[in-house]
C-alpha cells in the first residue's frame, strides 16, 4: 500500500468564461468537449477519451502580469511541436485562435520557444522538444 501513489487527472484552469477558454485550448489542442458539462465547468478529452484539461468559471480571474509586474504566473502549459517549421505554423495557428504573444525565442539554437497568454491571460509555452 505504501508505494501506491495518486494519478493526475487533469489541469483545471480557472477563467470568468469555461467554455470560452475551452474551446480556444479545444481548437488549439484538436481535443474535445466531454459531453453533459454544465455552463460553468469544461473538460477537454484527447484522442483516447482521456480528460486532460478542465475549466471552472470564476466571478474575476485578473490575469498574471509575466514576466514583470504585480501578478504573477501561478501555473502554465508547455506544448511542445518536433520542428521549427511546426513552430512557425502553430504560432500563426495560436495567434488566430486569441493567443497574444508576450516573448519570442524562436531563434533560440537549444530550444525554441515562444510564450504566449491564452484568452483568459494564462501563460504557456510552445516550444520544439520531444512530446515526453
């Protein structure tokens, strides 16, 4: 009994709007909605019906304020894609979806990466580097 230890479910993200948040990060992602979810709670599924993120709704959620300022990040998302040239096009594909840049190390030789705040203000993180 002593070496069991709890599973991770899923990430839940708090937002003023689930839905709306869960469906930029559905698109994002090519997840899906689990069906029956009320208005104020979202989970995404993967490909295998696996629940990754959730959204709950939230009266006022002011978004952090990364890199500098009073608020900030209290968690984020890394997303990784295998080449530059997918960096690229996802980065194109995130901005189009609502995601406003807030650094940009693309040219970065090690690891390119740019960061982003998602529709509610969450930071995360789309960089090259292997998915595991």
């Amino acid at each position: 009994m002593a070496d069991r230890v709890p599973r991770l479910r899923q990430v839940v993200l708090d937002a003023t709007d689930a839905r709306e948040l869960a469906d930029f990060y559905r698109r994002l992602l090519g997840f899906s909605f689990r069906p029956g979810d009320p208005d104020d709670w979202a989970v995404l599924l993967d490909s295998s019906g696996v629940p990754r993120l959730a959204f709950q709704r939230v009266p006022s959620l002011p978004p952090p304020t990364w890199p500098a300022g009073p608020r900030p990040q209290m968690l984020h998302l890394d997303l990784t894609v295998e080449t530059v040239a997918e960096l690229d096009e996802q980065h194109e594909r995130a901005l189009a979806l609502g995601a406003r840049l807030l650094e940009d190390r693309s040219g970065d030789p090690e690891e390119p990466l740019r960061v982003y705040a998602d529709p509610a203000g969450h930071p995360f993180c789309l960089f090259v580097g292997p998915a595991n």
